[in-house]
C-alpha cells in the first residue's frame, strides 16, 4: 500500500497531513509513504526529516500522487493536484463540502473515494479521529494569544513601584471546545475572564475553569441543547434578553472572544455595531466565527478593522493553522486514527467496511459518484 501526503498549495494553508512521527506509524502500518518536497515547510518540518522517518521525497504533486492508494491533505485537493491519480484511491482531507458540490463532483470525476474530516461523528470510539476539536482547541488557544499581542496594555495585574496595574477583562463568548481553550489560556496569562453560552451544561465547566458565567438562565436556556450536544438557535425574545445582558457587560471588557457557532447555520450576530460603539478605545474583538459569517456585525474575513472609537475587530482567517506545527501534529495524529481501522492488518491493505458508521458519515465520493445523503439532492 501507498501513502502519497501532498504540500498544501492554498495561500492560507500552513498546515501538512503528516508528520515524521506519523510516517513511522505509517510505515509500521506497513505503508510506502512518499512526501511531496517542502510540504512542511511551514510547519518546521524539513523533508530530510521526513526522509530519516522512512518517507521518499518525490518532487512535485503528480510524482506524489503516482501509485498511491491513500492520498492525505489538509485541504481538499484540485483537480490538477490530482491529475494521474489511480482510481479508487482513498483522499482523506477537510473537503469543506457545503456550497462546493462542483468542486466534490470533480473529485468524484477522478474516480477517488473522499473522505470529508470534518464529518467524523462524535461518538466516544471516534474522538482520536476528531480534528473539529484538536483543530478548534487551537484556534482557542491562538485567538487570546493573537488578542494579547494586539492589546496595548499588558494583561495580568501587576504591582510595581510605579504603581499597580489593573488586570485585562476577557470576555469568551461561546464554550465549545475552543472558547473552553480560551478562557482556560485567558486565566493563565492573568485575565479576568467571564464567559457566556446558550447551552446550561457549560456553566459548570466555566466555573471549573475558575471564570464567571453570564447568561440568560430562563426556561429557554434549560432547554438550548440538542441532542447531539450541539446549541439550537435561539427565538428571538432570547436573542434580545441576551442581546441586553451582552451589551451591558461589553462596554466594560478589554478582549472579547467570540466563538458562538450552530451547525449547518450562518453563526448568530452577539456583538452589533452599537455594542462596538460602547467599548473603550483600544479594546479587542477577536470573531473566530468569521468564516462562517461572524459573530459580530462589523467583523470581515481575513481582515482587522480598526473602528472609529478605536476597536479593534481582528477577523484571521484559518487560526489554528497560526499555530502550524502543533495543529499539523495534531491533525496528523487524527488522520493516523481515521486510517489504522482501514487497514487490514494481515494483509496490510485498504480493507474497507463502507457500512461501518465513521465511514458512512464521511465518505462523500466513491465509483465516480457523490454517495454521501446530505449531499444527494443537489447531485446531478
Ligand atoms: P461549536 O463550534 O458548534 O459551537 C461553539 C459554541 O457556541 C457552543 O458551545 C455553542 O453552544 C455556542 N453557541 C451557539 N450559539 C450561541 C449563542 N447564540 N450564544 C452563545 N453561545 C452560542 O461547538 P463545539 O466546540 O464543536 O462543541 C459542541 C459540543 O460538542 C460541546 O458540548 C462539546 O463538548 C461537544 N463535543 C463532543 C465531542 C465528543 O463527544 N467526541 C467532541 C467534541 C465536542
């Protein structure tokens, strides 16, 4: 079996599919793994160190991609990057699937079986796979850190003979597993952190984390999760409770995080125009959920828009890839433990069970079709 991973040619993209510790693992796997040349250059990962793990370096994407049964990215590959490929080949890659059917036809036209990484269900068995939350708990992670270097004040209090310096109020709006990440990495570094949601089971692991926990606690709030652990979307008498508690807590915070996101839906506006307004100059406003639309009205993609009362609203795009060789370790890991249960350990080739439930759910592509349900409506 051939394991081709591929350098990532997106401009944002600094992540890569694999690293030297998961090449070895690949290889006790029982794989031949080639790595295109420089495909982890941004994640100080030379390809001498690819090299010394087993891994032949080929030269460009097609040469990577020659022979190979299992093709690893970070993002979903275009057509030409798979210019050659044997059909049947396994792609595994965050494929971003919503809105891009054109793009996933294409994959199904070079006759690949590709697997969207962000469909991992989240059931116990398959939490080693989940690169939703290894990814997520960066992005975490990186929004304070990105917040603190673009804050003109320091953030922990601090007595000195010049006198006393009072503490940063970080505000985390959304606790999922990135705003859990935040407010942890926000106490570390000396905030005074609160924190809000929608979903009551949070309340307790912010207080866990030694923050305070602001919200709306009424009969709707009781009620805001879903089965499957996720937020449901507010009416809109809760969006204007919590819209009044919000804007009376904003106008007295330094940072704010956003992270507030429902799946399969626009992310909800919490912070608007006027509440920016009401915010101190040189206050921070870091929307992790501005790929999905943002969680605040003036927030633009890939953007810092310095407001006229002097906010800052920093809207980076692909945060956890800010923190590339450790989410590329991560997400190597994760794609390793998707991998292993394809792998017939007798006789160390693809062995596919296509009706096993992680697989169901992630496969999009397969025998030139595009097979995933969600996706077959809009099929032609
Ligand atoms: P997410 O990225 O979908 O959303 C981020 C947060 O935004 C959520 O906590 C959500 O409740 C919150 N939110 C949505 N609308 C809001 C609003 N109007 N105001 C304030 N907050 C709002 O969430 P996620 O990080 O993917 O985590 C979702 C859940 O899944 C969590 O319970 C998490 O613990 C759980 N989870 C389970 C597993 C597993 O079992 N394997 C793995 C990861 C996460």
């Amino acid at each position: 079996m051939r394991i081709a991973v591929q350098a990532e040619n997106d401009a944002i993209e600094s992540r890569v599919a694999a690293t030297p510790e998961t090449v070895k693992s690949l290889a006790a796997l029982g794989a031949e793994v080639t790595v295109e040349t420089r495909a982890g250059r941004n994640s100080a990962i030379l390809d001498e160190a690819y090299a010394a793990a087993g891994a032949t370096i080929a030269p460009d994407a097609a040469a990577a991609v020659k022979d190979a049964d299992v093709v690893l990215r970070v993002r979903r590959p275009a057509a030409a990057e798979l210019a050659g490929v044997k059909p049947g080949a396994v792609v595994l890659a965050i494929l971003d699937p919503y809105d891009h059917i054109d793009a996933l036809q294409s994959l199904a036209g070079a006759g690949v079986s590709a697997f969207a990484m962000e469909l991992i269900p989240r059931i116990t068995r398959a939490q080693t796979m989940d690169v939703l939350s290894s990814q997520a708990n960066l992005a975490g992670y990186r929004a304070v850190i990105d917040a603190a270097s673009a804050y003109e004040r320091a953030i922990p209090m601090m007595m000195t003979a010049a006198g006393s310096v009072q503490p940063a109020r970080i505000f985390i709006m959304g606790v999922g597993v990135a705003g859990l990440q935040a407010i942890a990495t926000a106490r570390r570094i000396g905030g005074v952190v609160t924190a809000t949601d929608v979903r009551p089971a949070t309340k307790e692991q912010v207080l866990s984390l030694g923050a305070k926990f602001i919200a709306v606690e009424d009969d709707e709030f009781a009620a805001a999760e879903t089965a499957a652990g996720y937020a449901k979307p507010m009416s809109p008498e809760y969006q204007a409770k919590q819209a009044a508690l919000t804007a009376s807590h904003i106008a007295k915070q330094d940072i704010v995080v956003t992270t507030a996101l429902i799946p399969g839906r626009a992310a909800p506006i919490l912070i608007t125009a006027e509440m920016v307004r009401s915010m101190q100059p040189g206050s921070i406003i870091i929307d992790l959920a501005v790929e999905r639309g943002g969680n605040c009205e003036l927030s633009r993609p890939g953007e810092t828009v310095v407001t006229d009362n002097g906010v800052k609203i920093i809207g980076n795009l692909n945060v956890a890839g800010r923190v590339p060789a450790t989410a590329s370790a991560l997400y190597a890991r994760n794609l390793l433990a998707f991998l292993k249960p394809l792998i017939d350990p007798e006789t160390k080739n693809l062995a596919i069970n296509w009706d096993d439930e992680i697989v169901k759910a992630t496969v999009l592509t397969r025998e030139g079709a595009l097979t995933h349900p969600n996706f077959q409506a809009t099929a032609t």
